[in-house]
C-alpha cells in the first residue's frame, strides 16, 4: 500500500452548488498533509466529504486500499478514520476524565483497555492531565482544543483530520497545539489531514500541502517548498 487515502475526481455538492470541484489528493502512511484556502474554498467539506458526512456527487475515496464511499461517520471513527471539526466539540457539562470515557467508550474500549487509553492521552496532554477532574467548559480554548483532539485519537486512528485546530487560540497555544499534533504523528505512525488558517505554522509541521481555490487544487508539493510558489506566499502566507 502506498497511499494511506486516495481521493481521485472528488465532487461534493450542497443542493445544486457544488463546493469540491473535481478535487484529486494523496496521503501516504505517517506522513502530515496541509489543505490550505481561504474562507469558502473548500476545505472543512472536503474533511466532511471524507468522513461521510457530505455524500459525493461523483469521484473516488479510498481508505488502506478500500473505497469508503457511503460509509457511516461512526463506522469509520472506529475502524482507523477520526475527524475532529471546526470548533471545539467536547461535553462542556462532564469533566476531562468523563469526556475520554465517553469518547473511548464508544470507540469499543472497556475495563483495563479504557482506563490504560485514557492515561496516555493525559501523558500526551499534561495540561489535561493537571484538569482532569475539571468540567469541560473551565477549560481554556486551547485545553479544548487539546481536549477534542484526545477524544479523537483515544481509539488509536491512523488518519485523523483536524478542522482548523488552533482557530482562536493565542498564537503561542496554536505553535503548540499543532507541534503536538506532528510529534504525536512522528511517534505513532499517524497520518494527518490539517487544515488550517495559519498557512506558515501548518507548513511549518508538515510534510506537504496542496492549495484549495474554489473547489480545485491549485498547487501542490513538499511543505518546505510550497511557500517560496509567489501565488502561495502572496495568497496565504501574507509576503
Ligand atoms: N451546509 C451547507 N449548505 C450550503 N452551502 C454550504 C454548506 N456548508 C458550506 N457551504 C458552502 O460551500 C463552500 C465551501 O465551504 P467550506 O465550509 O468547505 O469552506 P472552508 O474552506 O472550510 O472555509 P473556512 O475557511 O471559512 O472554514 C462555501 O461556499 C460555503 O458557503
Ligand atoms: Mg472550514
């Protein structure tokens, strides 16, 4: 296998409009892949796409090899492809603990299973690890977000997609946030989808990108390059 997910020819459509153009991406196993754009290009419905929660018009998505066209949101959380979206979803009424529990819970895990996840998603997260015990809605923007992306990886995905992670985070969470992100992919083998507004810092984490206009991939290439293109820098990285 050489790609971890193949997407040929998408086309993702709400009623007659269609927001994914004909759009054609690659990720291999391990490797951390950026989808830039501006607002309205795209992006956060080609993750939904992906997932299961905007049904294809037409195109290709494969999964290790296997179409995943029509598959359910859940099906595909528990066997290897997790999503975290735009905004922070966590329960804001239950604590850090009962957030992975629940998370984990879903994810098939019970008895010693649960409880082992749970802790190294905690060593992962220090910062959740001191809040354990706190509600969800105590948390800082940047806890959340760390908070999400723990619910997410609790059943050990080998893609995960994340939807604008550090949206509305300091500028010194979100260099955390997304170094977290790339270290834990370095360490665990996990292929990461991330979209972000903060073209520079993505790049900076990853090892390719592509550049989403309108539906369409307008560039492409390895993350230490894709910035020198003059439209990439002029368009996303604001020089
Ligand atoms: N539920 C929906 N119904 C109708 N149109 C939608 C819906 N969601 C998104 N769109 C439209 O599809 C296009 C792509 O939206 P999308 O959310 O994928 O953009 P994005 O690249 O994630 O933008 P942003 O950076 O603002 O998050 C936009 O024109 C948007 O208005
Ligand atoms: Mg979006």
């Amino acid at each position: 296998m050489t790609s971890i997910l193949e997407i040929e020819d998408l086309v993702l459509s709400y009623g007659a409009a269609a927001a994914v153009r004909g759009l054609t991406l690659h990720i291999a196993p391990g490797e951390v892949v950026t989808l830039i754009g501006a607002n309205g290009a795209g992006k956060s419905t080609t993750l939904k796409g992906i997932v299961g929660l905007v049904k294809p018009t037409s195109g290709g998505i494969r999964f290790e090899g296997r179409s995943i066209v029509g598959k359910r949101t859940d099906w595909l959380a528990r066997n290897g492809l997790a999503l975290v979206p735009e905004g922070r979803r966590v329960f804001a009424g239950l604590t850090v603990v009962e957030n992975l529990d629940v998370a984990s819970a879903a994810s098939g895990l019970r008895g010693s299973d649960l409880k082992a996840a749970i802790a190294e998603v905690l060593e992962i997260f220090p910062r959740l690890g001191e809040r354990r015990d706190s509600l969800a809605w105590t948390l800082s923007g940047g806890e959340q977000q760390m908070l999400a992306m723990g619910r997410a990886i609790i059943s050990k995905p080998r893609l995960l997609l994340l939807d604008e992670p550090s949206l509305g985070l300091s500028p010194k969470l979100a260099i955390e946030v997304v170094h977290l992100i790339s270290r834990y992919s370095r360490e665990h083998g996990l292929s990461v989808l991330l979209v972000e507004q903060n073209a520079r810092l993505a790049l900076a984490s990853s090892d390719r990108g592509y550049v989403l206009e309108t539906g369409r991939i307008v560039a492409e290439g390895p993350a230490s390059t894709l910035g020198d293109e003059p439209e990439v820098r002029k368009a996303y990285l604001g020089s």
